[in-house]
C-alpha cells in the first residue's frame, strides 16, 4: 500500500509540472539575461523547439538555478563559480589572465588612429579599472599596475588617472559599471586636463529601484538590487541626440528601464557613432570619445561643457569607416576605455 501512495504521488507530482510547464509562457528571463522560448515558437515548430520550450518554460526554474549557484558556492566552494566572485557583498567578475598580446594590440591600434587621422587635436586617454581592481587577499587578478605601465609608457597622448578617485562602493553590486553619480568626481578631474570648468550643477534625480545587472546571471543565489540613478539638468533639455543605426533622440530612454538590461536607460545602450549637439553651451568647444560602454552614463555629464560630443564605438564600427561621418579637425579627443577592453582589444575594429 505504501509503495502505490509513493507511486501516486510521484505520477501526481509529474503530471502536475507537465500542466504547469504548458501554462507557462514567459517570453524574457531577467535573471538569465536572454529571451525564453514560448508558445508561439512551439507552434512554428513543435519537434524543433520541444525541448528548449520545456527548459525555458519549467516551473520554478528561477528558483531551482539559484539552489545550484547556493550549492556550488557554499557546499562545493567553489569560489570562482561561472568566473566571477562574490566580494564584499559585489558580484565581481573575474578579469583573469593578463594579456599582453591585447595590451600590445591596444596600444598599437590607438596610436594607429593618433597617426593616420588627429593631426591637429588635443589628445588624452584614461583607463577605467573593472571591479577585479579592487580584490584583495587570494583571488585572481590581472597585474593593473602592469596594464597602465605598458600603455602609459607606448600610447602617444595625454595619460588622466581616474583611477585614484574611484572605489569599489563606485560601481553597482550586480553589474560591471559605475554608477553615474560617482562619475561627478570624475568629471572634475577630467576639467583639470581638458581645459573646462567644472562647475556643481543642481541635477534632478530619479531612480529605479529593481535594477539586476549584467553579473547578476553569474550569481543567481545573489537577490540584492542596485539602485540605478539617472540625472537630469537644465542643459539636457534642448540637447539633439543623433545616432547612425537608429532613430533615437533621448539621452534616456527609459523604456529600457524594464529591458534585459536596464543599463540601456544611458543613450539607448550599444551604438557605433552618437552626436550630442548643446547649442546653450556656454563654450564653443567640441569632444570626440572613443569609447566603450562605460561613457554611456558618463557622457550626459558632460553635456554642459561642450557644444558638441562624438561618441565613436569601436567594436561596432571600423576606424576606416569613420571618415564618411567626422572631419576630425580641431576636437579634443578622450581615448575612454575599460581594462576590460584593453585585456581584449581583438574585438575594437581598426585595421592597421
């Protein structure tokens, strides 16, 4: 009798999740970062797409991930689980091996650049440390003071260290950025070296409470959400926003806000080429950044100091087809990259 009720019971338990599993029909995980596969992809093919649909769609799926991340982080102590490190309550991913080939590629192609196309402009550059910067005791971490050595003793410009005026408490707990308050300071140090005058504007604040960043996928045990705050000012009210790929006129787009990655609120995210055009700037000055992701939050900043600002992605469009968009004559030019990037240079398009 009691070999049929455990029987009965199992039979019940899996019939139970097979109904739940077809009720089902999220179509976006926030944790796993990525679209799920639903009924209407079921439909199109249902022997193609069967099997990803039962992943997607199982009930407490959420939940069940996050008993495997408990359980490789605090039973199997694996410190390192899915390359990133939970440190001082951040979610740190890990940045491990240095690459010097990368440090070289990177340094060769922003002199490349330096050389074929700014004759005539002022030119800096500043490294942005990820958080693996800040690990101390025994985690793996790149050499940095190897990584800024190499690059301050070979690229051709103006090296600005902002690395000293950040920490860790600077970056989101569940994503690799900075939080865009920190980078007032940031700013006031890039005034110093790019001839403006940084001034404490009133900004108006607003917040988004559930932001779960990039990293989070990497520690789904972690449920402690960032505070993302955006800021506005009287200058980003009249400003033109222009960019190649896609009408967008916004400096944030806060539908993105409840996107896979609400970090997207900063400029609409990913793009090859954005102009920045402030006609109530108070002076007639003109900035080119090459950049990486990072500048997305940190270039409304900067809106109040310049008449207009280029933002030049690298990893979406080739150096060689800049040309057709930008009379480089006269600007100054912030190379503002991640050690993140520099450990990864293959991915910036410049053929030289």
């Amino acid at each position: 009798m009691k070999d049929k009720i455990q029987v009965a019971i199992f039979i019940t338990i899996i019939f139970s999740l097979s109904i739940l599993t077809f009720i089902n029909n999220e179509e976006l995980s926030k944790n796993e970062r990525r679209k799920l596969t639903t009924k209407e992809e079921l439909k199109e093919d249902f022997i193609e797409n069967l099997d990803d649909y039962l992943s997607d769609q199982f009930p407490l799926r959420d939940n069940l991930i996050q008993i495997n991340s408990i359980y490789e982080r605090e039973i199997l102590n694996i410190k390192d689980s899915k390359n990133a490190y939970i440190y001082k309550d951040y979610i740190i991913e890990k940045t491990y091996p240095l690459n010097e080939n990368s440090i070289k590629d990177f340094n060769s192609k922003i002199n490349y650049i330096i050389k074929t196309h700014l004759k005539t402009n002022k030119i800096y550059y500043s490294i942005i440390p990820d958080k693996s910067y800040f690990l101390e005791g025994d985690y793996l971490k790149i050499d940095y003071d190897y990584m800024i050595e190499k690059t301050t003793k070979e690229i051709n410009a103006n090296y600005i260290d902002i690395m000293k005026q950040l920490q860790l408490e600077d970056y989101y707990k569940t994503d690799i950025h900075i939080k865009q308050e920190s980078y007032l300071k940031i700013i006031k140090e890039l005034s110093k070296h790019l001839d403006f005058e940084y001034k404490n504007y009133d900004y108006e604040t607003k917040s988004y409470n559930k932001f779960l960043g990039a990293s989070y996928s990497k520690a789904p045990m972690y449920k402690n959400y960032d505070e993302l705050k955006y800021m506005y000012n009287d200058y980003m009210k009249e400003v033109k926003v222009k960019h190649l790929e896609y009408e967008n006129d916004k400096i944030y787009e806060t539908k993105e806000l409840e996107s896979l990655d609400p970090y997207n609120i900063f400029l609409k995210g990913p793009s090859a080429l954005i102009e920045i055009e402030n006609e109530n700037a108070k002076q007639d000055k003109e900035l080119i950044i090459f950049r990486d992701s990072f500048a997305s939050s940190l270039t409304p900043l900067l809106i109040p100091y310049y008449k207009k600002i280029t933002l030049i992605d690298l990893r979406y469009i080739h150096m060689d087809l800049l040309d057709k968009y930008i009379d480089f004559n006269d600007q100054d030019i912030l190379f503002l990259y991640s050690t993140l990037i520099i450990n990864n240079s293959s991915i910036l398009k410049v053929k030289q």
